[in-house]
C-alpha cells in the first residue's frame, strides 16, 4: 500500500492510497456516535439532541405499526425497544 499527498495537501488535506482517495472531512459518524471536534469539547448537548432528533425519526417510521390496535401490546413494546431505543441509546 502506497500513501501519497495530494498536491493541494495544505488547502484540502487528501490522502491518497493507491487508487482510491480520502478526502477531510469536518465532522463524522462512528459507531453511532459523533466525536467532538478538538475546539470545542462540550458538545455533549448537541450528540443528545442529534439522538433524539434520531430516534424521533425511527419512531416515526414505525409509528403506523405501533398504533395498530390488531397488534398485542407485548409485540408494540418488542418493537419499540429492537427498533427505536438502540437509535437513541448506542
């Protein structure tokens, strides 16, 4: 494997390896969580609200299954903790 700078490496930062480029990027996702950025280390607040913001999604995709009256309250509640609580929990 063979690494290599971009030529514009001081504007833009790319990494090059073999074929395939990667370019920087300011903020990403790993395993569910975003890390926060060297200045500003209270962002605790904002990962908090891009959970709940997550998770209100999730259950929103849901939301016609779990209102169904043909469904048993134990299968609404499977649902809900397999689908919508590890989005806002991991």
């Amino acid at each position: 494997m063979v690494l290599s700078r971009d030529q514009n490496a001081v504007q833009n930062h790319n990494i090059k390896t073999d074929n395939k480029s990667f370019e920087r990027v300011e903020r990403f996702k790993h395993l569910g969580t975003t890390p926060p950025p060297q200045k500003n280390q209270n962002s605790i607040q904002k990962e908090i609200k891009g959970r709940l913001k997550s998770g209100n999604a999730c259950y929103y995709s849901v939301q016609n299954i779990v209102s169904s009256s043909l469904l048993p309250k134990n299968i609404k509640i499977m649902i809900h903790r397999t689908t919508v609580l590890p989005v806002v929990l991991y």
